[in-house]
C-alpha cells in the first residue's frame, strides 16, 4: 500500500509540480493543448511506471496514450526530467523508453479488434 502512496505522490509531481521547473516551450506545449486533463490518473500511472519505473501498460492506456498525442507525451516526459526529484535518472535512457512505449502502444491502437 506503500507504494502505491509513493506512485501517486510521483503522479502528482509529474503532473503539477514540474511546472515552475519546465522550460517556456514545453509548459506552452503542455497548457497550449490541454495535456494534463487527456489521461485519467490510472493510465498516467501505468505509463509513467512503464516509463520511468518497470512496467508496462494495458491496451487501455496505450489508446489513453495515444490519444493524448506525441506533442503532449514528448513535453510532458522532458518536464518531469526537468524535475529535482529525477535528476539522478538518465535523460537518454527515459526518452528511449518513452519512445519504446509508445511505438508499442501504436500497434495495439491500429490493430482492428480479434472480433471484427
């Protein structure tokens, strides 16, 4: 129970807090098209544990994921690096995964239904 306090305070960071900290360009990217209200708080967290964590994410929030758009996850994921609390992590080795991520969501999106 624990952690699941600690993934949400992370959450909660990743969505609020970088902000005073991120660069002019990705806070306008970010409040410009809404980001921060595209993906409910469940999905945020699977896809922020899939990308700074390990995990991975359901269908369900691959197609939250997607539809909050590339624009939104890039600038999102380079302001939560520009966060103190995450200063220890790789920059290369997060914006790897987070291209991963979402190339793997892509196909689960695209993909029609087994039942169509």
């Amino acid at each position: 129970m624990a952690s699941l306090n600690v993934y949400s305070a992370l959450v909660v960071l990743f969505l609020t807090c970088g902000a005073a900290m991120a660069t002019k360009e990705n806070d306008q990217i970010i409040k410009g098209n809404n980001c921060e209200t595209k993906m409910g708080l469940p999905c945020v967290l699977e896809a922020f544990t899939s990308i700074f964590e390990i995990g991975t994410i359901s269908s369900k929030c691959c197609g939250e994921l997607v539809g909050l758009g590339k624009v939104c996850h890039s600038a999102l994921v380079k302001r939560t690096l520009e966060n103190p609390l995450f200063k220890d992590l790789s920059p290369a080795r997060i914006i790897a995964k987070s291209i991963q991520t979402w190339n793997n969501c892509l196909p689960l999106i695209d993909s029609p239904s087994p039942s169509a």
